[in-house]
C-alpha cells in the first residue's frame, strides 16, 4: 500500500495541536519526522518525545525561508516521503467585517503557505520518485459559515485546490491527501465561542489522520461521520433553504 512502510515525514504545524499528535503517532509507528512551525519553544517540547522528531522553526509566510527548509530537511534526512501542511490561523470575526487586515493573515497562512511550500516540496518528491502531498482543510470550507469568512473561504480554496493538484500530480507518482476534520480539541477552537457539534479529542483525529495516511490511498480524509454528513448535507440544499439555515447561524442580540 503506498506509503505504508516508515519513512521521513515533515510537518509543518507540528509544535501543537494535530500537527504535533500526528508527529508524536507517526515517531512511535518508526518514522523520522521532522516539525516546522513559528515556535521554537513549541517544536522544542514536542521533539522531546522521541529522538525520531526533529524541529525545524519556520515561518510559512516566509517563501525564501520555506525553500531553505525543504533543503534542510532533505540534507540532514535524505528525502521526504510524506510532506503535511497542518499551520492554521484563526479568528473569530464579527459579522459584516471583511478587514482586509485580518483576511491577509489568515490567506497569508492557510492558503499563500501551502503555495509557498509546493514547488519546492514537489521538486523534490519528484527528484525521489514520488511521496505523499497532505493538507490539513477543514469542514468550514464546505460551505460559507457566518462570522468565519476568512477562514472558511481559505479551506474552501485549499479543497478546490488539492482537487486540482490530485489530477494534476498522480502521472508523477504524487499522491495528493486532503484531510477536513471537524472540531478538534486545539488552541485554534478554544477561541471559539459557539456549540462545537461533536468536538474531538486531539488523540483521536491523529489517530484517524495517520491511518489514513498510511493504510489508504484515498483523497479525502474527514471526520467525524455524523459531522460530514451533516455538513455535506447542508451544501445540497438549494440556496432558498441554504441562505435559510445559515441565518439561523448569525448571532441575536
């Protein structure tokens, strides 16, 4: 099965959250990975797990930086099998507000950072014959959510995306992975104010994210079931309903 035996992995969003549960899995299955992320303190306390993880600080806003990254990685480990772009950013907005501020930093990292990273990352899996291309979306990109337009329309573009980059890439033995959970346990949703439907533990989406990973070829990779359905369901309404049940979203004063 590709990609089933241990490789080197690196993750970029591995100093916390389910970058760092997948680093944590992916090093007692006997994988070398390596984390990349903004905090080196972070990245610190999470290679400290296991000799096999191996922290890289890197800012994705950084073009220049993430080039340098993938050579640095590759020179001190030899190739990347599985390559995992995990780094998010997130903030709750209030309705109406379409600060092009705030959108810049959320577009700068969640959608400009995967872009920053794929050529380099693709040229190299390339110069070793292929790998596995993963991408961490979310279910908020199925369809407009209230007060989460930054970030909703960021994973929407990373779906649209990575469905490109699968058709584009598998002639080049390049196996494209989107993965969409829904709530996870995370710095990211402790800001949250709202009901998380079926929030889940950390542990547990790292779990289902490595499996995936490794025992399956499949492009999307999302749970929980009954939050998929739910989510895919409303994204077939037709839009009278649709525009509907989002209002019922918005905050009442």
């Amino acid at each position: 099965m590709f990609g089933a035996r241990p490789g080197v992995a690196w993750i970029i969003g591995g100093g916390s959250g389910i970058g760092a549960a997948v680093a944590r899995l992916l090093a007692t299955r006997g994988w070398t990975v390596a984390i990349s992320g903004r905090r080196a303190d972070k990245l610190a306390m999470v290679a400290k797990h296991s000799p096999s993880i191996r922290p890289y600080p890197l800012d994705v806003t950084d073009a220049n930086a993430v080039a340098a990254a993938v050579d640095q990685i590759v020179s001190n480990l030899g190739r990347i099998d599985l390559f995992l772009f995990g780094a998010a950013a997130w903030q709750p907005m209030d309705v109406g507000d379409y600060d092009f501020g705030k959108f810049h930093r959320i577009v700068d990292t969640n959608f400009l950072g995967v872009l920053r990273a794929a050529n380099p990352m693709l040229a190299q899996m390339d110069r070793q014959g292929g790998g596995q291309f993963a991408v961490i979306s979310s279910m908020a990109g199925y369809f407009g959510l209230p007060r989460a337009a930054a970030y909703a329309s960021t994973k929407a573009a990373l779906i649209n995306l990575l469905e490109t980059m699968r058709t584009e890439l598998a002639p080049r033995n390049i196996k494209v992975r989107m993965i969409a959970p829904g709530f996870v346990k995370s710095e990211l949703t402790d800001r949250n104010d709202f009901p998380m439907p079926f929030l889940m533990e950390t542990e547990d989406a790292a779990l289902r994210i490595v499996d995936a990973l490794t025992r399956s070829d499949a492009f999307e990779i999302t749970f929980p079931r009954r939050m998929v359905w739910l989510m895919k369901g409303i994204r077939l309404l037709p839009y009278p309903i649709f525009f509907w049940l989002t209002n019922k979203m918005l905050p009442r004063k």
